[in-house]
C-alpha cells in the first residue's frame, strides 16, 4: 500500500467504527458537558446524537451504510493525499 494511503485508510476505519458504535457515546458526551458547564445548546447536541444514534441503529441497512461512508472517507482522502504528492514531486 502506498504511504499516501496508510493515514486514510486508518480513518477510514474510525469512521466507521464511529458510526456503528459510537455515535450515541457521542450523545453522553454532549449531555455531560452540558451539566458540566451549563451550556444549554450543548443539549441539543446530546438530543441530536442520541435520537440519531438509536434510530441509525435500528436501520436495516446500518453496516451497509458505514461500510460505504467509511470507503468514500478513504477514497477522498487518499485522493487527496496522491495529488498532494504529485503535487509536491
């Protein structure tokens, strides 16, 4: 694999290990930064991820899903990163 495409291909992978079990951990976050600090729009992050993550993991179609966005992750940045060193050569 060329060097170019090691770094994406990692976050290719936290995205979609991300996306298929930690986006309600994400919710809990927010929710205890929110009674933390006191910043209310810190709730509406907590009610955004954790209503997004529990109906995203009740999709049928969930692991199909995070397997393309995490593919589409690593083309573009590995796209990204070959014209960087076309670029640079």
């Amino acid at each position: 694999m060329p060097g170019y495409a090691v770094k994406p291909l990692i976050i290719g992978i936290a995205v979609v290990i991300w996306l298929k079990f930690l986006l309600p951990a994400t919710g809990w976050m927010f929710y205890e930064l929110h009674h933390a600090t006191g910043i209310d729009w810190l709730y509406w992050g907590y009610s955004v991820f954790r209503g997004g993550g529990y109906f995203f993991s009740t999709w049928a179609y969930q692991t199909i899903v995070c397997l393309i966005v995490g593919l589409l992750t690593f083309l573009l940045l590995a796209r990204r990163g070959k014209r960087r060193q076309l670029t640079e050569a």
